[in-house]
C-alpha cells in the first residue's frame, strides 16, 4: 500500500445522519443554518458523510432552518420519536430505523457543528467497525457524536431510550462494543457554541 494510500471499504450499504436538533442556545440561533465559506454548517456535515453513504437524511426539529435547508437539497427529515427524550440517542434511534427501511447495515453518525471534523474521518470509522460499532477519540476521549452504527444495534438502543431515559452515548457505544479509532488533531473536533468561535473560524478559513 502506497504510503497515502486508502483502505479499501467493506462491502456494506451505509446511510448516514447528521444530528441537527438541538437548540442552539449559547448559539443564539440554529448553527446548521450558521454559513462558513459560503455553506451552511449542515451541508458540511452532509458533504463528508457522503464519502462513504449511499443516502443522507437530517435529524431536525419540526419547523426548524435545519429542517428547511435539508428539504431545499432533497434530503430526508427525521423527527425524533414522541416520548423519547431530547438528546443525541433519539437521532440516533431514527437515523437507524430510516436506515433499515433502506436496506442499510449501517448508519453513520455526524454533528452539524464541527466543520474541520479530518476528511478521512468516516472511512477510518467504517473500516475499524467491521461487522459493528466504531467511533473517533482523541486525546480530549471520545467523540460519540462521530461514530458508525450497526442497524443490528436499534432494538437495544430502544429498550435504553425506553421511559424517556437517556444514557450517555459513548456509554451506549461502548455497551455494544464499538471500537475506538484514534485521531491526533483534537481541535478538528471542536464544534462551534458561539458567533465569534463561528467569525474566528471564518477568518482562518479566508486565509
């Protein structure tokens, strides 16, 4: 293999999700319609999950922006379910029921806020799952919002959502044996929590 060569992907059918529900609070707006180099923070996400998925769909607040600006590039919107409780695992648990109704043995996991997540990130993620579960760590620990997810793993992630709980994800990666792959660049993984993190990030992207 060529030093900057890259593996090979299983031959799995992948979809992804990009987990654009939450509030945004600190924020003061949605941050997937937040625009960095000319493209909302969500079809970043959406672009990078699309190296390794054959279909992308958005977990998206009804009404919201993200929810407009996925339906304006023809992707998919899913709402969580009623009674789950508000938080990443409730994306996840519909990401993976829309996956199956693809046909789909896995669902890749992105944040809409992290716009430097490393382009290899997914293909790393899917060769180290193998059969199963992955996710990125870094010196900072786990990256759970960055993870790939077996169709397989959607009847135990129901039953831990059951009576509107919800564990920590990492936990519920960890409880179904995701691998760990570990990136260097831990400031690739920041997401973005205000306007001027947003306006600093611009400027070095402009540069």
């Amino acid at each position: 293999m060529q030093p900057d060569a890259q593996p090979d992907l299983p031959s799995r059918k992948i979809s992804g999700v990009v987990l654009a529900g939450g509030r945004s609070v600190r924020f003061g707006g949605e941050k997937a319609s937040a625009v960095l180099g000319g493209k909302p923070l969500l079809m970043w996400a959406v672009e990078r999950l699309r190296s390794v998925c054959t279909a992308v769909a958005v977990n998206a607040r009804p009404g919201s922006e993200a929810e407009a600006l996925a339906r304006a590039a023809g992707l998919a919107v899913l709402h969580d379910a009623p009674g789950d409780a508000a938080g990443p695992l409730a994306g996840v648990r519909v990401g993976l029921e829309w996956a199956a109704g693809l046909g789909a043995s896995a669902l890749a996991v992105s944040p809409c806020d992290a716009p430097l997540l490393p382009d290899d990130l997914y293909r790393r993620l899917v060769v180290a799952a193998g059969e199963g579960a992955a996710l990125a760590e870094t010196r900072d620990g786990p990256q759970p919002l960055c993870a790939l997810w077996p169709v397989s793993a959607l009847g135990t992630l129901a039953a831990a959502l059951a009576g509107g709980a919800h564990p920590a994800t990492w936990r519920m990666l960890e409880s179904i044996g995701a691998r760990r792959v570990r990136f260097e660049d831990a400031a690739a993984f920041a997401n973005l929590n205000t306007r001027a993190e947003l306006d600093s990030l611009a400027q070095r992207y402009q540069r």
